[in-house]
C-alpha cells in the first residue's frame, strides 16, 4: 500500500463527510478504515515519519475543542512537509485548516485554504488523486452560495470516482449535485440525481446508506407536493437508519439522520393538517436527539412543536416548546433562532391578549436583530483580518523554503572550495556549468511564482465577488418577508387608530415605523450591491423631466399625507435630460422621502429646475427642521461614513440613501450637493446632462 496515498487521501474524505449531510455516514466509514491503515503504515515507517502523524493526530484530537492550538499543530505539520519536499503532506495539512474554518462557519477562508491545497496538487501532477479534494473544494463554494462553481467540482470529482469504479464515490457526487439542484429550485432535476445516487449505493449493499438516499429522495417528492411518495419513502428509510453498527461515530450518524426523518414525516403531517400525528413525530425526533446528546437539532424542533400546539390551541405547551427552543439558543449564541423564538412568542402573547408579555418580547426582538445586524457587519471585517493572516502564513512559509535553499546553497559552496584546492581546472567548467543551470531554474521559478500569483489574485477577486453576490441574494430573498411585514404592520395602525389602548397604537406606529424604514434599508442595501458588481443597468435615454417627478410624486404621496405636508412640482414642462430613467427616480425618491422626514406636519415640498451650462439643475426644497453644518458636510463623503439623524416623527434613517444618490447622479455624468440649510428648511440639488440637438 502507498502510504503517501493514504494520508492524501484520508483527510479529504473527512472534509467531504462534513460539509455534505447526504454523504456522511459514506464518508465517516471509509475515513475509519483510511485512518487505521494510515496508522498502521506509519508503525513500519522511520521515527521522522512517525514524528511528522503524531503532529497530524494532535491537531485532528484538538479540533473540536481548541480550533486555535488544532491549526498550529497543522502549519507546523505543513511547515514540516514543506521542508521535507512532501506535496502529499503539506496538501493534507492546508485541507485539515480548512475544515477547522468550515467548523466555524468562515467559509471563505475554507476555500481559499482549499484552493491551496488543490494548486499545490496540480503543481506537482497529481490530479489523478483528487477525487475528494475536489469534493471539498465543491463543497466550500456550496456553502458560500456558488452554486454553479460547486456543481462543475462535484462533475469533476464524478469523473474521476467512475475511472476508478468507486460506487461511494460516485454516489457522493451525484447525491452533492442533487443537492445543488434542490438550491437551485430545478426540483424534478434534484429527484432524478438523487435517484442516480441510490443506484449507485445499492451496488455497496449498505442499508444505512441507502436508507440516507430514502430520505433525500423523500425531501425531492415533498417539494415537488407529492406528499404520497415523500411519505412512502420517509417510512422506508426509517428501519434501514436503525441497522447497528460497531462504530460508535456510525451510529451518530444513522440517528441523526433518523431524527431528521421524523422531522419532515412531522411538516408532512402539518400540510395534510395531522397536528397530533405532527407533533408526535417531532417528538420522536426530539428523544432520538437526546439520545445522542444533538443539540443543534432541538432548537428547530421545538420551534416546530410549538407551532403544533398553537394550530391545536394549546398556547401554554406552545410557549413552553419556544422557551425550550431559546434556552439553546441563548446556551449556543444562535442569533436567528432567538429572533424567530421572540416572534413567536410575542404572536401567542397578543392572541392570549398578554400584552405586557408581549411588549417584553418585541423589545427582545429588536436587540437580537441588532445584533445580528452587527455580527453582519464584524463578520467582513473578520473575513478581511483571516485573508490578511493568511497571507502572513504564506510569507513565512515562503521564507522557511528560502532559508532551506540558502543552507543547501551554502553547503554546496563548501563543497566546490574543497574541490578547487584539488583539481581547479575541472571544478572550474563544473562550477560554470551549474551556475549556469542554477540561473535557469531561478528564472523558471520566477516566472512560475509569477504565474502562481496571478492566479492566486483571479482566485481572489472571484471570491471577492461571490461576497457581493451573496449580499444582493440576501437582499432579495428579504423583501418579500418585509413587505408582509409593513401591511401587517399597516393593518395593525388601522385597526388599533379607534382603540383606546394609547400603548399598543404607540407600539403599532413604532413597528409600522420600523418595518418601513428596514424596508428602504433593504433597497437600498440591493441598488448598493448591484452598484458594487456593475449588475445595474444603466440605459440612458432623453426623458421629460417634469413627468418623471410626477411619477415619484405619486408614490411618495401615501407617505407626505400621513403629516399633511404638500409636495409641489415646479419643473419646467420642456425641460429634458439625458439619464437612466430608474436612477433618476430612485435619487428624486430618496431626496424627497429625506425631505419628508425632516418636515413637520402641515409642511411643504417643492421641487423645482434650472437650464445651467448645459445641464438641468434640479433642486429639492422644504421647510422642515434643517442640517447641522456638522453633518452637512459629511453627507456625500464615503470617508465619514453614512450619517444618519431622526426625523421629526423619530422617522430613522441609516445614511446609505444618499452615497448611493452620488453614485448614480456621477454614473449618469452629474453631481449632487447640499445647496442651502438653516432652521427654515434645506435645499439638495443635483444636476443631470441636458438633451442634445
């Protein structure tokens, strides 16, 4: 047996088991028997050898407990191999820091260790054992959101696993495809991937994995809404995940992946309106995870609990479940999961009229939406300290290899000294010869490195965009949750304006308030991203100006009434401009929404235009509260940061509106500013290109 193979091999395939559910038990038994032959090669190896796993095994044992000390023991393992001229090595090494960064969730720093690892494969020609480094590396791009990336590794990787007839292997890949279909909501496409991947699983025989395949297929049928077949095949799998098994990891596995069946068996019910069946199948999950002390799991399901309890009426089992559910999360710092348990809490509190119950939730709810705004936001600049870290890494170990080649450098001219005080001549053509042979390799090298450098910044700048891709995805998938929140926050000013309750109509206000203003957040946040990755479109055309205000007036109108304030449009009827008709309107939106934030009730807003060398200046004036000239002149600077200040409702704000403003006003060929301010009102204006004749 090739013990180079196998230590290249074996922690790919553990990465491979924990960034992909579907793969797990496949994964964690074939990572076993790796494991014990690579240890027991090791036993007939020399004392270097030996040295070089027991520093291996020390980072694998303090992985789960000190990430930190685990990804030491791997640089020195690295560092090690490095000096060694062992490319297996020092690729293993670069994929054990990897998954220490998947545990934490740091996905892009995964990748980038994982691309290492990979480059260092392919420099030195073994792509032909790759197989499960490129499952991995798909793996990483999964989780980040590159889905189409991580579908062409999982293909590669495919490939390579029906070269050498691994029926695992191959199930693996195309159980992960299936996976990245289901992302992709091409359902029918998941199904038939997931069915590839049984097929091939039942060639090996293993009843627990083909059990696994149960139940992902059983997930396809049940987006598909056949909930007869999703049935079906949940309660299949169900008596194939309980085959025992010796290994006691093994068996983690089968009962966590029973747990999840039950738990779909349990959204099946609450489709088909079984609520008692419902909740009796969380249960099952429920105990199945205290068996086998899964924590991550609970939370989930007693969220799901409660909501079983409430559609049956019983709201003290109900808040009990969310109670269970966020004393985990509170224990484990899960941020989003305390928000939805708030949610809910705070629905059951005002359907049991609790409404003092239900005001300490709110409040609850809001700090945890801070503060995941705020580990949001610590989250990319960390990201940015990790890349900057790695990059030290490499420096230091770029300069360990410098080192070792200067000390053999220095050896062999020793060794040419000696030579020259027995036979000049002759060592004098040899020296010739090998300094000339040294130069051309120190050229290739330099170019090689070059090369590698260049790639390394295309890597880079792909992830970089994957990041801003990321951030519009989000964006997106917010809005339509928020815009079920403002009408329901709508609805809830409408219906408590004739009730004297003064509290809740201040709370409802504050939550329609609320919803409102995270809502302009969010679009701007996506006008943002869209900016940043060149995905707005920007189609110039000749536009009437005066119709264009109108139609911003129009929307805006809904918002103004609610202070009695007037808007006025007093731009010339034949005054026409040269720009994007979106980007016109959304900086007309966001000039006047500010105007209406800063106006008092009973105020009023004109907008009005002048002809000015060659361009349209357009001026937005009210007669609201003013700007400090301490704010006033950090407005439109990206250095100060966005500035924010409350409005005369307490309307609040977050200061992007108006950097993106500039954005677009000098993508259109403009310029914007604060014309005028004072305690009677403020004027911004901005200048757009005049038609040309």
């Amino acid at each position: 047996m090739n013990r180079k193979f196998w230590l290249f091999q074996f922690p790919a395939l553990l990465i491979s088991f924990f960034l992909c559910g579907s793969t797990q038990s496949i994964l964690l038994e074939k990572a076993d028997t790796l494991g014990n032959e690579l240890i027991k090669e090791y036993k007939s190896g020399t004392k270097a050898q030996f040295d070089l796993l027991m520093i291996f095994q020390k980072g694998r044992i303090e992985r789960k407990r000190n990430p930190d000390l685990s990804i030491q023991y791997y640089h020195e393992f690295y560092n090690k191999s490095v000096k060694a001229h062992e490319p297996y090595y020092a690729a293993t090494a670069l994929f054990e820091i990897c998954r220490v960064y998947m545990d934490r969730q740091l996905y892009f720093a995964a990748m980038e260790y994982s691309l290492r690892a990979y480059q260092i494969l392919t420099d030195n020609h073994l792509e032909g054992n790759s197989n499960y480094f490129m499952i991995g590396i798909g793996n990483c791009y999964f989780q980040t959101g590159n889905y189409m990336i991580a579908e062409g590794y999982f293909r590669k990787a495919e490939q390579l696993f029906r070269t050498n007839n691994d029926f695992h292997g191959i199930a693996v890949a195309e159980n992960n495809i299936g996976l990245v279909k289901q992302k992709l909501n091409q359902k029918d496409s998941a199904l038939w991937y997931f069915q590839k991947a049984l097929q091939q699983r039942k060639k090996t025989r293993h009843l627990a994995n083909i059990g696994h395949s149960f139940y992902y297929i059983g997930t396809a049928w049940l987006s598909l809404g056949n909930n007869k077949e999703a049935r079906n095949y949940f309660e299949m799998a169900i008596p194939l995940l309980k085959v025992s098994s010796d290994n006691i990891f093994l068996m983690h596995d089968y009962s966590s992946t029973m747990a999840d069946v039950y738990f779909e068996l349990g959204k099946l019910c609450e489709i088909q309106n079984e609520h008692k069946e419902a909740l009796m199948n969380y249960c099952k999950a429920n105990e199945i995870c205290d068996t086998i002390f899964e924590q991550v799991k609970k939370p989930d399901i007693y969220i799901a609990i409660g909501h079983s309890y409430v559609k049956t009426g019983d709201f003290r089992h109900a808040l009990a479940s969310y109670r269970d559910a966020l004393r985990i999360a509170d224990s484990a710092n899960l941020l989003n999961v305390k928000k939805t348990c708030y949610e809910n809490m705070m629905q059951v509190f005002l359907q049991t009229r609790q409404n003092d119950s239900a005001s300490s939730c709110l409040k609850m709810y809001r700090q945890v939406t801070d503060t995941i705004q705020a580990q949001m936001i610590d989250s990319r600049f960390n990201e940015i300290r990790l890349a900057l870290r790695i990059r030290e890494t490499e420096n230091e170990s770029k300069e360990l290899q410098e080192r070792n080649t200067s000390t053999i450098s220095l050896l062999i001219t020793i060794g040419i000294l000696l030579l020259l005080l027995i036979l000049v001549s002759i060592i004098y053509v040899i020296k010739q010869r090998k300094n000339a042979r040294i130069a051309k390799e120190e050229i290739k090298a330099r170019k090689k490195a070059e090369e590698n450098l260049e790639k390394l910044n295309l890597e880079l700048k792909e992830i970089n965009a994957g990041k801003d891709r990321f951030i519009s995805i989000l964006s997106h998938d917010l809005r339509s949750p928020f815009n079920a929140l403002m009408g329901f926050a709508d609805l809830l000013v409408e219906e408590t304006a004739d009730k004297n309750i003064p509290e809740i109509r201040h709370y409802s206000k504050m939550v329609q308030q609320i919803s409102r203003g995270t809502f302009q957040l969010l679009e701007n946040l996506l006008t943002w991203s869209r900016l940043q990755i060149g995905t707005m479109p920007f189609q110039p055309v000749n536009l009437e100006l005066y119709s264009e205000v109108s139609a911003v007036i129009d929307t805006m109108m809904a918002i103004a009434s609610r202070k009695s304030i007037r808007i006025r449009n007093l731009v010339s009827a034949d005054a026409m401009v040269q720009a994007d008709s979106n980007m016109v309107q959304s900086v007309l939106r966001n000039l006047i929404s500010n105007a209406v934030k800063f106006t008092k009730s009973e105020g009023s807003i004109e907008i009005r235009s002048e002809l000015k060398n060659g361009f349209q200046v357009i001026r937005v004036l009210d007669n609201g509260i003013g700007v400090s000239k301490e704010i006033g002149g950090k407005l439109f600077n990206d250095a100060d940061g966005m500035v924010s200040t409350i409005g005369t409702d307490n309307e609040k704000g977050h200061g992007l509106g108006l950097l993106l403003c500039r954005y677009m006003v000098e993508k259109t060929g403009g310029t914007i500013w604060l014309e005028a301010t004072s305690e009677k009102g403020s004027i911004f204006a901005f200048t757009l290109p005049e038609v040309k004749n």
